[in-house]
C-alpha cells in the first residue's frame, strides 16, 4: 500500500479496496445497507467494537443511541478524528484518574462508580468543556 501511495497515488482508492476485500473475502463498499441490530445481537461483544465510518455532515449517532435504547445494551460512543475526540490520557487527566481505568471503562471490563461517575454525568450532557 505504501508503494502505491507513493508511486501510484491515483491508484490508491482501488488498491486498498481490493486489500479490504481480499482480507475481509467480502466486497464490503458492494452492501449499502447494514441491520445494526442483526450486528449487535449476533456479532458484537465487549470486545469487539463496531467502528462506524460516515462522509462530512452525516451523523448516524442518534440511530445507534435508539438501537441501544431498544436492544438493552450498554454502549459508549467515541468520536474520533473530530472535534469531539479525545484520547484516554487527556481524559483520564481531566477526572484525575488512570489511563488504564479510562481503557477498562471502553471494553466494558468496569464502570465509573463514585466521584469519577458524578464527573460523567455533566460530561455526557454538555461535553467535556464542563470538567476541562
């Protein structure tokens, strides 16, 4: 892929569609469509997230947020590479906690308890502004 960024950069859309396709054996730019619930329930578990990618102006966060409200399951939602998006360590900084506890909280392995789930709540609401 380096190389043919390098010397072929006009190539490089249809090469790493073809690596995408080889290594994954499905043509996945072919599906225009995907049952999320199908996904949740019959594929997704604590430790394997679901990594959702969408084009400028569209967010799809709203349908995830009523798909986890209607199949009962704990779900945290990370914007990364946007304004949004942060990373563990500058997180765990703001609540004055490790960045392997920030970690264990994504997988699911725990959940915020005590003054560093009182720091959340506003967090959720109104963004990290609030406790930055």
């Amino acid at each position: 892929m380096i190389l043919v960024k390098l010397f072929r950069p006009d190539r490089l859309l249809e090469s790493t569609e073809g690596y995408i396709n080889n290594v994954f054996r499905t043509d996945l730019t072919a599906q225009t469509d995907y049952d999320f619930r199908e996904v949740i329930q019959k594929t997704s578990t604590a430790l394997t997230p679901i990594a959702l990618v969408s084009v400028p102006g569209y967010d799809a966060s709203y349908k995830v947020e009523q798909l986890v409200k209607q199949v009962n399951v704990r779900c945290t939602s990370i914007a990364m590479g946007s304004a949004e998006g942060i990373s563990q360590a500058d997180f765990a900084r703001h609540l004055n906690v490790g960045t392997k506890l920030v970690s264990d909280w994504e997988r699911g392995a725990k959940r915020p308890s005590g003054p560093s789930l009182k720091l959340l709540a506003p967090v959720k609401v109104k963004g990290l502004e609030t406790i930055a």
